[in-house]
C-alpha cells in the first residue's frame, strides 16, 4: 500500500478505488459538524466525482443547505445511543429513547445507497463504529479506542487532540491529503437578510455570542458585557447572537453593556438572538469584522467564514477545540483544573470519569481589558484587509 506523511498529520494511504458515494456519521450540535469540514472538503479534493452524505442531525442540514460546503446531501440520524441522543434523564441516555424500528428503517435505506465508503468522525467507535458497519459500505474508516469494533482502516482516539486535525487524519486514511480550508460561504438570500442589521454609521461591527451548550464553558454574562460596552465605547456596533434558548442571556448581556455606556454609543449594543435561523447567522458572521465568544458553535462557525475570532476557552477546550493560528484568531484560557465547588479533577470529565454533578463556569481568571484589546487589534486587521 502506497503511505505518504503529511506534515503535522498523520499517514495519507492509499486512495481507495472506484470512490462514487462516501457517508460521514457525525452527530452532535453545530461545532462538532464544523470540526470535521477541513476533512470533508480534503475527502472532496481527493474524490472530485464522489458525492458526500452527512449522516447527522438537523441543525447540520439546516447549515448544510444555507451555505456552500462540501456536503451534498445530509441524511437524519435515527436517535441511537452514542450517536445521537433522544431524550435524556439528567446526564443518563434512556434506554427506551431508542426507537430499534426508525433505526432499521434508517439503515435498510443507507444500505439501498450502496455506499462505497464510510468514514465515522463521531468519537472513539465504542457505539459509532457498530452502527457504521451496518450501513454495509464497501470501506470503512474511522477512530477507535481499544474497546472498540475494527473498522477497515483505524485511528486510535486519544482524547486530548485538536478535533479538526483528528478528522484530518481519518480522512487521510482513505487517501485525503489535508490541505487549507476552503472557506464556507454562506447563501445571497441570508446575506439579504441580515443587510437591515448593519449600521452604515459605524466602520466596524463585532458579533458577541455569550452561550455555550454546556454552562461550565461560558464566561460571565457581567464580563461580557464589560467586553461589548467597552468594544463599543470604541465606535464599533455590537450585536449579540444566541438561539432561543439562549435570548435571556443575551439580553441581560446587551442590558448590562448598554447601562455602562454614555448615551451617545448606547444604541451601539443590542440583541437579535432568537431572531437569526443559522444561515442568517452564518450571513451575519460573514459580514462582521471580529467575533467575540466562548468555545461554541457560533464561534467555530465564524472561523468557518474566515472572520477573526476572540475565544474565550477552559484550557481542555482549547486542546480540542481552539483554533491553531494566531494571525486571525486569540485564544483566552482559563487554567482551572478543578471544580469550583467540590475539587474534583476535571480534566478527565467527558472521556474517563463521569461529571461531579456541578455547572459551575470553570472560566475564571480571564481579563476583560485583555480581550477587548484583542478584538480591537483584530479589528484594525480585518478593516484593513477588507480595505475599509
């Protein structure tokens, strides 16, 4: 078999043949599916004929058809445990979630696709690699840890690795060579939607999402507000995004942030969360000259664009999920290794020891000045290659 090393990856092997269709099973929320685009467009580079089905869920097809990617189509996953997840009773899957006759009605017609290639990017294989096989693709790649299914061709997972990378990996086991990102684009008629949101009388406009799917990655709504009155003070707009679920946060954000500011740059702050389905999203983001956030799909999706970012991460994170570079993006990092309220060791909690029980943020010692210099700096860099 023909192996060639791509630098700060792992082996690219040989291209498998006669490549038409080629599944992804990726579950999760927003930023997981972004994490694995890298290795979708180089799966695209290396098989131009090949079309790409995104086994996911439905925030990935809603993504997938508001903006210009390397996913043709998206199939929706049956809930199945540790892929994708049906109702849960505090953090435990329940078993009578799972619904065995949607999963075989999903799986007789992922079988009728003849798939000729099959890539799990889902985590370490425990329950993903069993439910891959079954698709009956003729090849098969994909992580796995030691108590794992064997896939046709396996990565080991290690917990700690940059997931971008990780999944550049895999799909250099199927022959894919990484290569830079494309950059996602997204859809004329979101950016016509988002076009009354832009304020023509300020040269600069930051987006800040302040949520985060888990509580113990988000910064203080108060420290965020500090940021977005500050960021504004300087003349830039503000707007601050969020789901529905997430409009409360954002609102107290924009309230606290409008109180610290003089009644000329007021006005400057304000929430549309709630407001915004993710291609408007996606066509805000692509227009703003810096994001500021937590580790959250937002914040991946704006990398995605190619907008600078200022993330605000727990150090774990950042190994995972932080981006690599510097030039675009600044990483804050909060060094806390335990939890705030009963110590116990939470850098192993996700993988190799269940949660403590507590959401307490684990993103302390961060300074607010410190950020809003770097959204300032990446400001100046983004006008200045926007050529405003």
């Amino acid at each position: 078999m023909d192996v060639r090393l791509c630098p700060g990856m792992g082996p690219v092997l040989e291209k498998f043949r006669g490549v038409q269709r080629i599944a992804v099973l990726r579950g999760g929320g927003l930023g997981d599916l972004i994490y694995t685009y890298p290795a979708l467009n180089a799966l695209k580079s290396a098989y131009p004929q090949a079309t790409v089905t995104l086994l996911g869920t439905p925030v990935h097809a809603a993504l997938a058809a508001a903006t210009d990617g390397p996913v043709d189509d998206v199939e929706l996953l049956p809930v199945a445990r540790g892929v994708h997840d049906g109702p849960r009773n505090g953090e435990h899957f329940e078993d009578d979630a799972e619904d065995t006759a949607a999963q075989e009605a999903f799986f007789e017609a992922m079988r009728a696709r003849e798939f000729d290639l099959a890539l799990q990017m889902h985590g370490g294989g425990r329950f993903s690699n069993p439910f891959l096989l079954r698709l009956g693709a003729r090849h098969t790649a994909g992580t796995r840890t030691k108590d794992a299914e064997h896939l046709e061709r396996n990565l080991d997972y290690v917990y700690y690795q940059n997931e971008p990378e990780r999944w550049l990996e895999v799909a250099g086991l199927a022959g894919a060579p990484g290569s830079v990102p494309a950059v996602l684009l997204p859809k004329h008629g979101h950016r016509q939607n988002i076009a009354t949101l832009r304020d023509p009388l300020r040269s600069s406009l930051v987006v800040v999402h302040p949520g985060a799917t888990d509580p113990r990655r988000r910064w203080p709504a108060s420290n965020f507000a500090e940021a977005a009155a500050g960021i504004a003070a300087e003349g830039a707009q503000v707007l601050v995004v969020g789901d529905s679920s997430e409009k409360a946060l954002a609102q107290e954000v924009a309230g606290l942030a409008r109180r610290q500011l003089t009644e000329a740059h007021r006005q400057a702050v304000t929430s549309v969360a709630g407001e915004l389905d993710i291609g408007d999203l996606a066509a805000l983001l692509a227009e703003a000259s810096v994001m500021l956030a937590s580790d959250s799909g937002p914040r991946h999706l704006a990398q995605a664009l190619g907008t600078p970012t200022v993330g605000v991460f727990w150090l774990g994170n950042a190994i995972n999920a932080g981006p690599r570079g510097r030039a675009m993006h600044r990483v804050h990092m909060s060094w806390v290794t335990r939890c705030p309220r009963c110590g116990a060791d939470i850098t192993q909690v996700g993988w190799t020891a269940p949660h403590c029980g507590h959401d307490d943020t684990l993103i302390r010692g961060i300074a607010v000045a410190d950020v809003v210099q770097d959204v300032l700096d990446l400001t100046a860099t983004s006008l200045l290659l926007r050529g405003k």
